[in-house]
C-alpha cells in the first residue's frame, strides 16, 4: 500500500482526469491485481482448467473475455508450484497482458521485442507465434536483466524464440526492414507501477519523466527502421506521464511518419480511449478496470506488408555449422532412442548443439544469449543434455516418468532429490530401462533424469530447485 504519492503527480493526475481522480487516487488504497497467463504452446486451456480445478494447489478466476488469463485468487506463493517450473503459467499484470493480446499477427511472422525482460509480452508473442509457425527475436540490452529473460524463456519451452543482448541502434543494423511486428515496450517513470512497486514512487521526478521521453525516442528512431513496410511498431509504457505516452505517439506519427490504427475489441473492451491527433491510443487505469497502469499505441509502416518473404532456410552465422551423423549417434545413445527433432535445424557450435528454427538463422553472433534452444553438449565422446532441451522438447523423448500434479514425488523431485522407479505411486514411466528422460506433469515437461538401475538421478538444475 502507498502512503504518500508525490503532489506534483497528484497535480498532473487531477488534471488529466478530472472527475474520475477521486476514484483513481482510491485506487491506491487497493493492492496490486495479481494475475497469470496460461502458455497454450505447452497445454490446451481445457486440460489446464480440468487439472487445476480438481487439485487444491492453484486457485484461480477466469478473467473476463481473455482466453487463457487469469486472477490469482488468494496470496499463494506460485514460484513453488508445478505449474509454474514446468512453464504452464506465467505471472502477469492483466493490463500488460493486454499490449501483446492487441497485437494482430500474419502467419510465419517475424516479431522483434526489444525491450524485453523480464520477459511477459516474449512470452505471449512466442505463444501466438508458436500457432502461426513464426519466430521471435526477444532483447534486453541489460545484462542481469537479460539473464532472467533467458530462463523465463528456457522455462516456458519454447522453440522459436532466440534472445539477444543488444542496444536498438546496434540490431537496426543487423535487421533492416526485417520484422513483421515490433514491440517497444519503453522504460519509463513506472507511474502505473505505484501499486506494485511501492519503491518507484521514491524514484519518481519530473526530470526522471524527461529522461525517460529522451531515451524512448532515441529506442524508437531504431526501432522503426526494422519494421518491415506495411508492418506493426506497437508503442508502450506502464506511466500516465503524457511526456511519454501522447506526446511519443505524436512523436512517431510526425516524426517517424507511422499511422497511428486502431486496437482490436480486446485492447477497446479493457482499456480507456486516448484521442490524439488522427486517431486513438489506449490506457489502462486502475479505478476503471482491474489491473496496473498501461499505456499502449498500435501503428502502421506505410507501405505493402509482403508476408511471402518468410525464408524457411536457415543462415547460421559464425561457427555454428550444421550437425554431423556422429552428434546424432551420441543423441540416440543418451536418450535411448532419437527423439523426435527436425535434424535440419540441429547446429553445432564447438561442443555445444543448438535447435534453430527457421528463420531464426539470421543472428549476430557474440550477442546472442539463447540461441534458440540448447539441446546439450558433446563431452569426452558423450552426450550431456541440457535443460533447456528437457523443457522444449521433453515430450518428444522416449523414456517418460508423468507425476500427478502436487504429489510427494513431485516435491522431491523439485528439491533436487533422487526417486526409485519402484516406490512411485503417483505417477507412470513410460520408456526404456536406461538413459536420459524427461518428468512431465499433465503432460508437460517439468525437467530431466537419468535412469540407471532403477534409480531416476535427479538433472533438475540446481538454481531452479525448490529448496
Ligand atoms: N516487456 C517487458 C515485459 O513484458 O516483461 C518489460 C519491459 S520494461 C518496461 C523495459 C525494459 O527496457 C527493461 O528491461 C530495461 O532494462 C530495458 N531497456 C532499458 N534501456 C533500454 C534501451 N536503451 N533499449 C532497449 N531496452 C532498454
């Protein structure tokens, strides 16, 4: 809860707001909404919501109108949960949901989040992209933050989704005209984050405002030169500073000479209209609908969108060079079976061997912190998998051990222990009497093991356990 918000700020918002600011400065007294996302590239929404409601660890409200969104209904700590370390869900803001919910999308489309972490918006994009067969280039040019991006990414298992590490002027470079859609989700003031993060009502100033609208242009000068013509550039903030939201928008429309269009029914049905010159954006307030604050403006490239230009060859860069007959060997022995994986798209980068999917090819090469999905590394004449590689492509191995959601094993397997094949009672292994395989629940990889006389040795990574 917010004990004192800075009076110039209340100034602005009475201003802006008029008669709604009473019931706007109210909602302060509420706590932030807490909500979450459901990963459809991983589970259908019909499994989850059978799964979830007939066990006693996830409680939760369907968010009105949003297809796979919910509201957290009491004060659980999720981090823990199944659900959560197997990438079914990912908690988010209903308001920042909306930015990526608004974005219409062509088959096989090429999107480029550039400001990325800690990684929300990616991971609807990767979704939505995941059904139109496209790909996601997804950056954070700091670099703590681009860590945790990279395992939100890895956790959710995605296969189309390559992370880079790099400041827009720097990717324009590289990627000309390239996407079909980018997403600039700006840093800013965080005005609409007060709720959340009590601390950035401390950090708040009128010159922190100014630097933000500084630096938001500088991003989008970049941004809007890898739009393909005829492509998406959708602009957000989580501020109500003007400085940053109608004025940029003006800023892209004047300057960088975008037309501002129209959200779809989704954006409309949740978010307040905002009239700028020759057209609308949209901000999400608190007092009127349940969630942060959020700014969001959706604009058009001038020009003929070309959607057949998606090219299914891959270009890797660099040392990456496609994957010789005996990594494949050493995959089958270490799995005890090959799973099943496009060898097309399988790279080697000295020891290391990556899944690229197509389109992905085209990467720099120092920068780039997730290169597509690591499928393990070559030591001494073996193979050793890595868990990324359980986590995109679990279901595709041959020796499975499914555990029912909230169960002992699975706890113990969370916590880095070792199970026997002989004393699981909640579960079921599929597969063979040896090798690496992937625990799932509800079907969904949770992470790997390697089988060795009944014993499962645990390969969930150590700084994911539940400890
Ligand atoms: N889109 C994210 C999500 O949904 O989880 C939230 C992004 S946050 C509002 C803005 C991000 O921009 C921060 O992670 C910040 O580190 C990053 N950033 C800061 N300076 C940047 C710059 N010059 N170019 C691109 N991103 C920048």
């Amino acid at each position: 809860m917010i004990s004192e918000l800075p009076e110039e700020f209340k100034k602005r918002m009475m201003v802006q707001l008029g008669n709604d600011y009473p019931a706007f400065e109210q909602s302060f007294e509420q706590p932030a909404v807490r909500a979450f996302s459901l990963n459809t590239a991983v589970i259908s929404v019909e499994q989850f919501e059978s799964c979830a409601e007939a066990s006693e660890e996830l409680k939760y409200d369907k968010i009105p109108g949003m297809r796979h969104a919910y509201y957290y209904v009491d004060d659980m700590h999720i981090g823990r949960c199944a659900y959560h370390h197997a990438g079914m869900i990912y908690s988010q803001d209903p308001a920042a949901m909306l930015v990526a919910e608004g974005i219409e999308l062509p088959e096989k489309a090429r999107v480029l989040d550039l400001c990325a972490a800690p990684g929300g918006k990616s991971v609807q994009l990767a979704q939505k992209l995941t059904d139109l067969g496209g790909i996601l280039i997804s950056n954070e040019p700091d670099k703590a933050r681009n860590s945790i991006l990279c395992s939100n990414i890895e956790r959710m298992g995605f296969k189309n989704v390559a992370v880079t590490c790099m400041y827009p002027e720097d990717l324009a470079v590289l990627y000309p005209s390239y996407f079909d859609a980018v997403l600039v989700d700006a840093p800013c003031s965080g005005e609409g984050m007060f709720r959340k993060y009590p601390e950035s009502v401390e950090q708040w100033s009128p010159s922190n405002i100014e630097h933000c609208a500084i630096r938001q242009k500088d991003i989008l000068r970049s941004a809007v030169s890898m739009v393909k013509p005829g492509g998406t550039l959708v602009y957000s903030t989580c501020t109500y500073a003007p400085e940053e939201d109608e004025e940029i928008a003006d800023f892209i429309r004047d300057e960088l000479g975008f037309e501002l269009i129209d959200a779809p029914e989704i954006v409309t049905k949740y978010a307040t209209a905002v009239p700028l010159k020759n057209g609308t954006a949209y901000r999400f307030y608190p007092h009127v609908s349940k969630g942060e604050g959020q700014f969001m403006a959706y604009f058009q490239k001038p020009g003929e969108l070309d959607k057949n230009d998606f090219s299914d060859h891959i270009r890797p860069s660099g040392n990456l060079r496609p994957a010789d007959r005996e990594c494949f060997k050493l995959i089958e022995e270490a799995f005890n079976g090959l799973p099943d994986i496009n060898a097309d798209c399988v790279f080697r980068n000295g020891e290391t061997l990556f899944y690229l999917d197509r389109g992905i090819g085209r990467l720099p090469e120092k920068t780039v912190t997730k290169t597509g999905v690591c499928i393990g590394s070559v030591e001494k004449k073996r193979f050793i998998p890595h868990h990324d590689f359980f986590s995109a492509f679990g279901c595709s191995i041959k020796n499975r051990l499914e555990l029912s959601p909230g169960s002992s094993e699975i706890s113990a397997y969370l916590h880095g222990e070792e199970l026997r094949l002989s004393q699981i009672q909640n579960g079921v292994y599929s597969g063979g009497d040896k090798g690496f395989g992937t625990v799932t629940v509800l079907g969904v990889p949770l992470g790997g093991f390697k089988l060795a006389g009944g014993r499962i040795k645990n390969h969930y990574p150590k700084g994911l356990r539940n400890l």
